[in-house]
C-alpha cells in the first residue's frame, strides 16, 4: 500500500478567498488548458484524446488496444472508434500481438509522428500562454509537481476500480 500525504488543514488565521482555494484554481486552470489545448489538437481525430492515444502510442513498447483504454482511463468501445478514426487518417496501424493473437498492438506510424509533433508545438505554445506569468524554472516545477499529483490520482482511480471488482 502506499503512504498517503498527511491531510492539509487550513491554519485558522488562513485568510478565506475564492482566489486561494485549490479547487477554484484547479478548475479555473484546467479550463483554460482544455479551451487552448482543444484548439491545439483540432486537426487530429478525436481531438484531445487521439492526441493523448498518440502520446501513448508513441511513448514505451507497443501496448493493446485493452492496455491503452486502461493507461488513458477510457472506455474500450470509445477507444476502438477512436482507434478506429486515427488507423482511417493512417495516424496509427494495429497489428496482432504475437504474444496472443487475440490481442491488438497499436503502434504509431511514420505520419502519426509527424502529426504528434506538430500538436506538441502547438501546444507548448498554447501552454507558454498558460504559465506566461511564471519564470521557467516555476513552470517547470508546476509541471513536475503536476505529474505527482496526476500520478497519484491516477493510481488512486485503479485502486478504487478494482475495489470495485
């Protein structure tokens, strides 16, 4: 099991404000990161999620379809018309697992890539917008700090699904 952070709790003298509330804040960023990034990743199918296949894709050894739909935390028949969508613009190709016949392995395609990197520049420009009020090192700090937080959530969703099995 994993240690969990201790609770915050809020000093008493803490003053109150909607603008220092985290949940204020997360939602008011995420927004905004969803508008610019959704308009990054227009031209791909599927719009932000077939970036984020793509990034999945393109990111460690083959996977299938199944392990894609679990790592991305999307429902499997979503993911076969998405997968679908992306194999029609020749963005990505499946290929039985020759480890199990029954499975499929996504991988990405020379095209793929190169659509990949055109959304990515479009979005670390859209992403400068975002954090243009913080020096490099802060934004990076953000971001490492981001991917902690993510990947406990993350963890934390898989841990209560199988609860639920």
């Amino acid at each position: 099991m994993t240690p969990r952070a201790p609770e915050r709790k809020p000093p008493a003298d803490e003053p109150f404000g909607l603008d220092r509330d985290f949940g204020w804040a997360l939602r008011v960023v995420s927004g905004a990161f969803r508008r610019t990034a959704t308009d990054s990743v227009a031209a791909l199918p599927g719009g932000p999620r077939g970036y984020l296949v793509l990034m999945a894709a393109a990111s460690g050894p083959p996977r299938s379809q199944l392990a894609l739909a679990q790592q991305l935390t999307l429902n499997k028949t979503v993911m076969t018309y998405l997968l679908d969508d992306l194999e029609a613009e020749g963005l990505l190709t499946r290929q039985p697992d020759p480890v199990d016949r029954r499975a499929r392995r996504v991988l990405i395609t020379e095209k793929g890539t190169r659509a990949l990197e055109e959304a990515r520049e479009r979005l670390g420009k859209a992403e400068a917008r975002l954090l243009a009020d913080l020096d490099p090192a802060e934004a990076q700090q953000l971001r490492t700090l981001l991917e902690r937080v993510a990947q406990t959530a993350h963890r934390e969703e898989h841990d209560d699904c199988r609860l639920q099995d």
